[in-house]
C-alpha cells in the first residue's frame, strides 16, 4: 500500500461515521491521557468527539509522518493539531491505523496532549 493509500484510510476511518472505526489503543492509554492535568480536564471521550467532528470539516488537517522511532516497526503514524480554546498551540491528537479493511478501516488513538512548539 502507498503513503498516499493509507493516508486516505485514515481519513476514511475517521469520517465514515462508524463508531468501532476509532478507538483508544488500550484502556491503558486512556486513563493516561485522561490523568493528565495538562489536558484540562478533557476526557478521552471529549477528545475522540472533537477529534472526529474537527476531521469531519477539515479532513486535510489529517497528518502523515514516517515512524523513525528506534525500536518502533517501520511504517506511520498520524495526528491532528485541534483548534481548542485554552490551549495556547492547539491540542495533539496521535493515531496509527489499526486496520486496513477498506471497507470499515480503523485507527487506534495513541497520545493527546497539548500542542508543544
């Protein structure tokens, strides 16, 4: 599959409207994201909702970047900067895609935390 092809997957799974198509990667990464306090009191929940109504609008706003990670398998990763009030850079939404299914592909939420410039 092209950088291109799955990019279009990504942005599929996160407009199609199905909601098994986005999910946090484990319950683990929920209750990190939702301990921590730089979040604002954002809940995974909150995040999921904003994230998915933002890319309904702005589905360019969908980025791609090439994991480089030592360690980490090869491939990419993808995320989305929110517009949110009270967060000075916006907020960082981190996601991989999780299934290739073209029909109902599916990402898997990884890191959400304020933007860092």
């Amino acid at each position: 599959m092209t950088p291109d092809e799955e990019l279009a997957l990504v942005r599929k799974a996160l407009t199609c409207g199905v909601n098994g198509c986005v999910l946090w990667k484990d319950d683990r990464t929920a209750l990190r994201v939702r301990s921590d306090s730089a979040n604002q009191g954002l809940t995974p929940v909150d995040i999921k909702s904003l994230l998915l109504e933002f890319v309904k609008e702005h589905p360019e706003a969908v980025k791609q970047r090439r994991e480089q990670s030592p360690g980490q398998p090869m491939g990419f990763w993808y995320f989305v900067v929110l517009p949110l009030d009270g967060f000075r850079h916006g907020f960082f939404v981190k996601f991989i895609l999780s299934d290739e299914d073209p029909e109902y592909p599916c990402v898997a939420l990884v890191n959400a935390h304020p933007e860092r410039r």
